[in-house]
C-alpha cells in the first residue's frame, strides 16, 4: 500500500484495494500497485506473506498478487483465509506452463557461526553470498554455475534480479534452479553460550520465487516477477493468438469537422469550434485554444500550453463521435450555421462563466505543513502525478475523475489502488476532506 499524502503518518487513510481483472503493470494493474487477474477467477487474488523481520522483531510482510492467467493453490489460499497470511504457498498457470514457490534464501550467518555448513544450505545461497561453494558441497557437485541479472525495475525500492544457477553431481546429474526476487536485509539476535544475546544482528537474505517450467525467456522471468510483486515490469507475455490483427485503415475527411460543435449531455456546456486554417478552441467555461491534426481517424489536438489529446473519431453528417484514450465516448452535434457564428475570442457582450472546480484544480499543489514535500499535479485531460520525499524521492501517476461536482475520485497507474476526496478551492488553496481528515490544505505552486 503505497503512501498518500502525510495524514498517513498521523491518520490510518483506508484506500480500496481492488479485485478486479486484468490489472495492467503496473497491477495493476500488474498495478497493481498492485493487482491483476487470472483466467480461472476473473478477480484479482492477493495474499500477505511473511519472510523476515525488523529491529523490533515484527515481521517483514508484502502483498503478493496471483499473475494474470494463473491461480494460488486452493488449499494454501484457503489457509491465507483463515489465517489472514501465508508463509509458503504455490502460484500455477497452466496455459503458459510454469510453477511459482515463495522462498526465502539466508546467508549462512543467520544460521549459526563457524565454518560448519548449515543443514539444508544449497547451492544457490552458497554461490550469491560467498561468491563459492564449501568443500563438502564440491565433493558431492563439483560442476557449478550462477548467472545474476538485474531485471531493471524495483520492488519497495530493491532491485529485482533474475539469479540462474546450474550444478551437476559426482554422479553427472545435472540440476537448475531458477529465482526471481530481491536482497534485502535481515534482523535477529544470538543467543551465545552462557546465555548472552546478542542484538540487532543483520545478514542478507533473498525473498522471491522459485519458477519452474518450459523455454521461459529472460523478459518472460521479469514479467511473472512483476506479476508477483504487483509492479511494472516493463515487460509482457501475450499468449499466442492474443495479437491482434491490424484494423482496416480509416481516413476521416479533416475538411468534416469544420465549424462549431455542441457536446450532448455536457455539464459545463462543452463547445469545439474548428477552425480551416488549423486553430481551434474549447469553450468550457474558460477557453482552451489549440491546434489540431488529423490523422486517419486520429484526431490530436495540441493546447497553447503543450498539453495534447487524443481522440479517435468519426463524423456522421452532423453528429460527431469523439472517443478518448481511456474509452470515454464524447458525442457532438454540428451546430446550425446561422447561429455557428462563434468565434475564438468571446464578444466582449458576453462574459465567461466562473470556472469550476474542474478548471481551477488544473496545476500543481503542494503540502507546506509536513516534512514530506508532497505535490499533487493535475492535468486537463485527466491524468496526474502524486510525489512526496521520505528518505527519497517517490513518484505515482494516476488517473482521476470528478463525481457530484466536488468529489475526486483517483486510480493510480501502477498497481490500482483506489482513492479521493471532496475538494474545495479559496484562492490558490486547495482543502482536501475525507473520512480521515477535514480541510488539508494544498497550496498553488
């Protein structure tokens, strides 16, 4: 669950998780940030596991999200029901044919001391942090190999990485392993002889998966593990016959759109005026001006700021069918030409209406009470960024949609998460009212 805003830190703030599919990595929704959706469920399915702890003892816990397609082990889910985590459990996709095992793997110091080899201490533990395998281990394989690849993307700010290990036995048995998962550190205590306990001991350890299956390639690794930890992979794995075929080519007539066009069901009254030499303006309260292009049936439309939009059109005689990058669909009708006489600057008979929340909220904001530097951006065509520092600088776009006026809900791009809040504008402060708190001020940047 990611941070919002620094009434986190004082207030518990209830953001919804949501269960729902194909969750697009982020979440996703590999998202997720983090969820996503499998074939046999429809739903997206998490569960909280366990693989460490802090200086305090308390356990290291993370969300684990079931991979688009595939499904938890009934059982082991059942038991996450019950018990509210899970310590071990198996991930299966039957379609793309490979097995996921959470594992946690420990430097030999977290053991026990001296140069015995723990019970149960493999191979790949022995490789990634002593760089070497024990003479005992040599004898018994004394063909080894271990190839670590850094994945390019982060999971709770630790790089993910792709670690391939192959050995083979005295007998000439060959063996692989395959792990995808983080390093992260470690706390426990020593009880020495005499009873002392010793405190606050750190070694690394390995948390992650343990992936079996077929011909899995480096990018295909990178996308279970994203799938797994509820992150963006940068990476996917279309199923064979998921591609799609090209769409026959549209070439909507430019010259169609001319003139001043009335969007139905509008609660600002939206009006597109297109110009011939290029120009155009919205009319939404305020005026957008911009330029536009068509191509096929693309219509981009660039505002005097730089912002653009895209949307995918059609024209019908003198209706208008505008469709925006998230599916919405805007209809328009032609206005007549003897009342059409609208041009891009107002007459100074007629004045703008005040602008709306929808307009005023467009910019940057910031919170100046915390420590956090926390910044709202908000862009006309409904998209954002959240960033705040803490430790480091952190930074999540997300979508955002108005209801009743006032109320802004958001969606953030990389793993769904689910949130908002009634907002009110006074000058250039922004208050921000929910369930957990009233009136945070926001103020302009």
């Amino acid at each position: 669950m990611k941070k919002f805003l620094a009434i986190i830190l004082a207030f518990v703030m209830l953001l919804s998780l949501t269960a729902c599919g194909n969750k697009e990595n982020p979440e996703e929704s590999s998202k997720t940030p983090a969820e996503s959706t499998g074939e046999v469920s429809k739903e997206v399915k998490s569960v909280i596991t366990q693989y460490g702890s802090n200086p305090d003892y308390e356990v290291y816990t993370a969300t684990i999200y079931c991979p688009e397609g595939a499904y938890f082990d009934e059982d082991e889910y059942a038991e996450f029901q019950t018990d509210g985590y899970i310590n071990d459990f198996w991930v299966y996709d039957d379609v793309r044919e490979y097995n996921a095992y959470s594992t946690v793997y420990w430097s030999r110091d977290i053991y026990k001391e001296g140069d015995e080899l723990p019970q149960g201490y493999g191979i790949v533990e022995q490789l990634y942090f002593e760089g070497k395998v024990a003479p005992e281990t040599e004898a018994e394989y004394p063909e080894y190999n271990q190839k670590v690849t850094d994945l390019g993307f982060k999971w709770e700010d630790k790089d993910v990485k792709l670690i391939e290990t192959t050995y083979t036995s005295a007998d000439d048995y060959d063996y692989s392993e395959v792990f995808v998962g983080v390093e992260y550190t470690h706390y426990f205590w020593i009880v020495k002889d005499g009873g002392e306990v010793e405190d606050g001991v750190t070694a690394p350890g390995l948390f992650g998966f343990d992936i079996s299956g077929g011909d899995i390639t480096e990018d295909q690794y990178a996308w279970i593990a994203g799938q797994l930890f509820g992150v963006d992979s940068g990476r996917t794995w279309p199923l064979e016959g998921e591609e799609e075929t090209e769409a026959p080519v549209i070439n909507v007539d430019a010259s169609k759109l001319l003139g001043t066009w009335l969007q139905r069901d509008s609660d600002w009254d939206d009006t597109f005026i297109f110009n011939a030499d290029g120009t155009g303006v919205v009319i939404s309260g305020p005026e957008y001006p911009f330029t536009y292009a068509v191509s096929g049936d693309i219509l981009t439309l660039t505002y005097d700021d730089g912002d653009k939009e895209e949307f995918t059109i059609s024209v019908d005689g003198d209706l208008l069918t505008m469709i925006d990058k998230w599916g919405d669909e805007l209809l328009l009708d032609k206005k007549a030409e003897e009342t059409a006489e609208l041009k891009n600057d107002q007459t100074e008979a007629t004045k703008p209406a005040e602008p709306t929340i929808k307009e005023l909220i467009i910019g940057t904001w910031e919170d100046q009470e915390t420590e956090y530097k926390e910044t709202f951006t908000f862009n006309k065509d409904g998209t954002g960024k959240y960033s705040f520092e803490d430790g480091g600088h952190w930074e999540y776009t997300f979508t955002y949609t108005w209801y009743d006026g006032d109320y802004l809900e958001f969606v953030y791009d990389d793993d769904g998460t689910v949130g908002g809040f009634t907002v009110r504008i006074e000058g250039d402060v922004m208050y921000l009212s929910n369930t957990a708190v009233a009136d945070m001020p926001l103020v302009r940047k």
